[in-house]
C-alpha cells in the first residue's frame, strides 16, 4: 500500500488538501497526515507546533496561541523549499530529504491554507473510495476532540490513529482503553526500532500496525508481527534497493515521498520478474 507521505509535496505544500487530492487523483492506497491542536481545541492538519517553517518565517505564531480560525487564515505559499524532488532514472544515490529546488510549475503568488482535521474527513468522504489514512497525533489531549469527530464521521473504518511520541501513544492506548473504540478504527505506532522497550509497547498495546525506519527490520521481523496479527509499514527509504526488500519482505504499506516515482519503479520490476 502506497500511503504518500503527508500528501504529494511535489505538486502542493505538506499537509494541505491540495496535496491529498492529488495523492487520490495517482490512485494511491493510503495517506499519512499529521495533526496539531489549536488553542481553541480544534484538530489541525499540520506537522509543527507553529507557522515558522510553513510561512517561511512569516508567521511564527504557536497553535496553541491561536484559534482554527485564525490558523486558517494564513497563507501557505507554494515555495521551493516545500518541494521535493522526483529521484532521477537512473537512480545513482538515496533519495528522500526535502531539497531547496525551484520546480518547473512554481508560481510566486500562489498560495494555499491550512485545514482542520473536519474539514479533511468532509473531503476524505467525497474521494469514491477506501482511501486508507494514518493520521499521527504530533501532541497529547486530542483523543476527546477526535472522538467528537469520529462520531459523526462516516470514514472511521478508513483511519489508523497512531503517533511516534512515546508520552502520545500511552495517553492514547489508554484513552481508548478506557473508553472504547468507535467500530473499525485502528491504532497504530511509530516505533522505528525494534528493541526491548518497543517490544514491551507491543506486547501491551491494542496494535493494528507498526513502523519501522527503513533497513531497521528483515522479512523476519516482518513475519514476527504478522504472526501477532501486525501489519508493518516501512517509515520511508526511497531508492530502489528498499523498494525491492520491502516488496519481498511482504510489508503492508510504505511512507514514500515519492509515490508516482515508486509506483514507475514497481511497475518496471513486477514485469522484470
């Protein structure tokens, strides 16, 4: 499963709705998300705690500070550090880190905004199909606010709540300890590595699928939390020599930032085998 990793960034800025729309228009299984809380309470779709590094120093606001619709209000430009670059044929090197490039359709004056998360599951419905979401909790306290939203939402079964915050995946595995899940909804975690004191997090936790860091785990690893009922999704490493181990480690979904460019290489190496 091809989850593009915060939206397609090489056709809109992180997070924003343009990015999602064009993540569902290259037919992609999944879309990971990051999400924040205004001060206000409202679910935010967007990775930091403030505005700096999205307005380009503009606005250096925190979220906290502000309310959604404030937040809403400020202009996310389409600039070149928001970009990431398609990796070239033939690949000669790793790819995956956000490069300062000015891409062939950059537009000075164009511009986007932030969303809440409400507005994000209005639009996940009207996309016409099962477009799988891992929606990461970047703070703690939002699990109240997000079951409001799940409650009247008719995506549930589509999303997989998880975070890579220690202190966030504990609040939330007793949040949803004590109170319950809605019906189809996942739980997910970030754990990158696998070691004693993640092994002790798994083995204690209510778990649909982890992550892992690119080149941390083997087929192995992959068939150790298959046989716990584990799906393992790969943390991104985007060059070819990845693609390849993950496809034949059988993991279930892979970050990439580059989704278009993978689903090239996969097409091409399905019909070399």
């Amino acid at each position: 499963m091809r989850f593009a990793h915060t939206g397609v960034t090489q056709f809109a800025p992180e997070n924003t709705l343009e990015a999602f729309r064009k993540a569902a228009e290259l037919g992609c299984e999944g879309i990971e998300l990051d999400i924040q809380l205004s001060g206000d309470g409202e679910i935010i779709v967007t990775h930091n705690d403030n505005l700096a590094y999205m307005t380009f120093e503009k606005h250096r606001d925190s979220l906290r500070d502000l309310t959604a619709q404030q937040i809403k209000a400020f202009d996310i430009p389409y600039r070149d550090a928001l970009k990431l670059k398609y990796p070239p044929y033939p690949w000669t090197e790793h790819f995956g880190g956000r490069r300062m490039i000015t891409p062939p359709d950059y537009v000075e004056d164009r511009v986007t905004h932030l969303i809440t998360f409400p507005e994000f599951d209005a639009w996940l419905a009207t996309v016409g199909y099962d477009l799988t979401v891992e929606v990461e909790f970047k703070c703690k306290g939002m699990c109240p606010r997000m079951d409001e939203i799940l409650a009247s939402s008719k995506n549930v079964s589509q999303y997989i709540l998880f975070s890579g915050n220690w202190e966030v995946l504990e609040e939330m595995q007793e949040h949803y300890r004590k109170n319950g899940k809605p019906d189809g909804l996942r739980l997910g975690a970030n754990i990158r590595f696998i070691n004693e004191d993640t092994m002790d997090f798994v083995n204690r936790s209510d778990l649909w699928e982890v992550g892992l860091n690119n080149e941390a785990f083997t087929k192995k690893d992959v068939e150790m939390f298959e046989s716990m009922g584990i799906k393992v999704f790969s943390n991104l490493g985007d060059y070819p020599e990845w693609w390849q181990a993950i496809n034949e480690y059988g993991v279930t979904g892979f970050k990439t930032n580059f989704p278009d460019a993978y689903t090239e290489w996969w097409s091409a190496w399905k019909k070399e085998k």
